[in-house]
C-alpha cells in the first residue's frame, strides 16, 4: 500500500483491518491499557523534579531526539496484557513512527512503517486491538516540534490533518483515534520554557476541529474528560455525544464523605464526573492507575460500575504512565496484573 497517499485506505485495506477482530464484537467491554512508545510529550526543558521520577531519570519527562522505547519490554507487557485477558492497546506515538506526511517529525529511532504495521499485526493476532493515540494538547504536544508554536495557524491544521489522515491508513482505518487533549492550563506547564494555553472560544474551535477531521475518516474521537472538572456548563453545552469519554481518577479513596472529613474536597469533581457525564448521555471508558496508588483501579471498577449505565460504560482503561523501558517493566507489568485481576472478578 502506498502509504504516502492522502485519504481513505480503501475498501480491502480497511477490510482486512476489520477481519483481524472478526471474533470481537464492537460491543465488548474495552479492557485496554495505554502504552507509551513515544515520550516527547512533557517538559522542552530540564527539570529537577517530576512525580516518582529521580535523578538521570527526569530525562525521560523531557524533550529528546531520539525514541526511548524498549521492544523487549513492549512484548514482555504486551504477551501479559493477553494472558490477563486484556483486549485492547492504546499506543502513546508521539515521535516514535515516521510519519509519511511529515518527515521533519521524525528522531533518531523513529519506526519506519513498514516495521510498525507488522507489529500491529503481531498485537491484532494476539487478540489485542490496537488503537492510535495522539496528544494535541498544548500541555502535551513538544512532538510536534516547531509546529507546537504554531498552535491555531493554518499551517498548524494543515499538519494536524496530514497526521490524523497518516495514522488512520497506517492503522487500517481504526474504531478510535485517542485525542489526548488534557491539563492544557498554566499550572501544568509551569516547568516548560514555552507555555500556551487556548481559552473559550479557541479552545473549542481548535477541539471541535479535531472531532471534525477525526470523524471525517471514520474513526471515532477519544479524549481525556478533565476539562469537565473546571468548565462543567461549558462541557456539557458544547461538547458532541459522539466524542467517547476518558475521566480519570488516580486516588485510592471513593467514599466522597471520607474525602471530605479527610480535606481532600478538591477530589471529588473528578469522581463525580464519572456519574455526571454518564446522566448527560456520554460513551466513557473510565481511566484508573497504578502511578499514585495500587488499590485504584479495582477501585476505579467497583465505583463506575455502581454509577455508570451498563449501556454507556464502555470498557475501563488502565494508564500507569511509566515508559516502557527495563527500568519501569515491572510497574507495567504490575499495572497489567491489576486489571487482570479486575476482570477475574467481574467475571465471578
């Protein structure tokens, strides 16, 4: 296939796409996890401090010219993900593939083509559907390198399409593209040498944008909810049905009363969004973690199941947010044992 075309894959491609799950209903529970193989997503520059990571390892949070990414590693927590009963990846990119639309994106390491697709179809005949994920956020987007400063111009559209329509063929016509689209506020680049973030108007120009050219391939839009825990009347005003849901919680603690005894009022938005965003008719698949705690995402489960709508509850997503290097293995392979445990449960 001529990867560098622009459009749809065509027919045969798209169906060969859809055969690698012909024993996967479209409306299976989603047990998936995220998994990074691209990085350049955080910091532009050096930082001295950065949740659990310490020392050489703050490199890892910032902007590099190469892949850190280990295929061993990969495999180790991917051939896990199967044997826990897992059914779908949700891979970070970032830098890591050459996109054909764009070579000025490409670092040192990034996979030629040729060698990802097979390992998409390495994952589909294991039986894990693989879904592309990509972070337009303003917070989360040094991938795009130069074109990172040129947020909300033509030019940055132009590019922004070119890659959707990139990693559309390269994954034979997806179910979702992943939006990324969270923490785009102040606070969460207060570390970054350059810091921009798009309000009102802007904000959802730029958001039903994305939908737009995401829609047009056929995939559906996936994004993080956060942006309902500040701008709830906006949210729910603007923000299309079509659009599927990840609210995330890393926490240990459910109960909101004990929250509140305990002074941790400031959780709560981000539980309740769970209930909320159901009762306003949204898909979601909850996000839970092992980055804070190890108890939350049987947490995560036990609560979305109590309060979401077995219609609209989608699946559940496990992000630890560890990069797949030797260094972090066993914490993926812990975070992939804990929605394995999950689903054994569900199951009983």
């Amino acid at each position: 296939m001529d990867i560098t075309r622009r459009g749809f894959v065509g027919a045969a491609a798209m169906a060969a796409g859809g055969m690698a799950f012909a024993g996967q209903k479209k409306n299976d529970r989603i047990w998936a996890a995220l998994l990074h193989m691209g990085t350049n997503m955080w910091s532009d520059q050096p930082v001295t401090s950065w949740g659990p990571y310490k020392g050489e390892d703050l490199k890892l949070v910032c902007q590099a010219d190469h892949v850190r990414f280990d295929e061993k590693v990969w495999r180790a927590v991917t051939d896990r993900m199967v044997k826990a009963g897992m059914n779908m990846v949700i891979i970070d990119l970032g830098e890591a593939i050459q996109y054909p639309s764009h070579p000025e994106l490409w670092v040192n390491g990034s996979w030629e083509i040729d060698r990802f697709r097979k390992e998409l179809a390495r994952l589909r005949a294991m039986g894990l559907e693989p879904i592309p994920k990509m972070n337009f956020s303003a917070a989360h987007d040094v991938w795009l390198k130069k074109y990172e400063r040129m947020l909300s111009t033509k030019t940055y559209y132009k590019v922004c399409s070119d890659l959707i329509r990139d990693v559309c063929e390269i994954f034979d016509r997806p179910r979702f593209l992943h939006l990324g689209y969270d923490e785009e506020t102040v606070d969460h680049q207060r570390k970054y040498l350059y810091c921009t973030v798009r309000q009102g108007d802007l904000w959802w120009n730029d958001f039903l944008w994305f939908v737009k050219e995401t829609e047009k391939t056929g995939m559906r839009p996936w994004i993080w909810s956060d942006y309902v825990w500040h701008h709830p009347d906006l949210f729910y005003k603007r923000m299309p049905k079509s659009v599927l849901q990840s609210n995330w919680y890393y926490g240990a603690d459910f109960d909101i009363a004990a929250l509140k005894a305990k002074g941790k009022a400031g959780r709560i938005a981000y539980i309740k969004a769970y209930e909320e965003l159901d009762k306003a008719g949204f898909d979601q698949v909850p996000t839970g973690s092992n980055w804070s705690c190890d108890e939350n995402f049987a947490g995560t489960v036990a609560y979305c199941s109590k309060v979401c709508s077995p219609e609209r509850l989608k699946g559940f997503m496990m992000a630890p947010w560890f990069f797949t290097l030797p260094g972090w293995e066993k914490k993926l392979l812990e975070s992939v044992d804990q929605v394995g445990a999950a689903i054994r449960l569900q199951k009983a």
